[in-house]
C-alpha cells in the first residue's frame, strides 16, 4: 500500500465525505482488507466504566479504521486528491508518484545495493 502515515488525505465516501485530514495509523493488511486511521473521521464513543484511575467514567471518543479504498491521497505539488503510481528509478530505488501531475511523493524502497563482482 502507498498510503503512509503522515499523508494528508481526502476521504471520498461515507459520513466524512470531502474532509481532509492527516493519516494517524496505516494499520496491516488483514483479511484481504486494507485500513486506515485518519485524524477525525469515523469517531466513535468508548465507554468507560468508573475506577480509581478514572473516577469520574464516562465516555471516550477515538477514531476507527477506515478502508483505505474509501481516501485519495491529496499531492502535496499540485495539492489536489490524486491516485499513487509507483516509479521505479534507475538505481533501484523506488518512489511515490501523484498520478495527475507526475510529482513524486517520497521513496518506497531505498536503492538496491549493487553485487559486487566475483562474489
């Protein structure tokens, strides 16, 4: 997945559609299904039961996953959501690419190391 922790992206479908916000967890792959956590967005209410540590109860609000098919990835160039393309460059090494203005986006993979001869 090109998704990183960090990006801004732009959710596309759901309750939270338009909004714009930072990725806070790339979580893996489970079940043939990939997730994200995005700052704000699909919040639900955890409810706390009273203890010592927390007198008071009551409830606590967080983020969910959401699918990562559900969010565009917004290019930091042209700062529009765009899909990602992979570029693999002459090195090696392989680099995020906005697929609406060709920007790269940051590496993937760093270069390969090259084989050294007689070994």
């Amino acid at each position: 997945m090109l998704i990183r922790s960090g990006d801004t992206v732009e959710v596309r479908t759901g309750n939270a559609k338009g909004t714009r916000a930072k990725v806070l967890q790339v979580l893996p792959e489970k079940n043939g299904r990939r997730r994200i956590v995005v700052e704000g967005v699909n919040r639900v209410y955890r409810h706390i039961r009273r203890s010592q540590k927390n007198p008071q109860g009551g409830r606590l609000s967080k983020e969910m996953p959401i699918d990562a098919s559900n969010v565009l990835v917004v290019c930091t160039a042209c700062g529009r959501p765009s899909r990602l393309g992979a570029k693999v460059a002459a090195d090696g090494g392989k680099s995020r690419v906005c697929k609406k203005c060709g920007a790269d986006l940051g590496a993937v993979r760093r270069p390969r190391a090259t084989k050294r001869a007689g070994a």
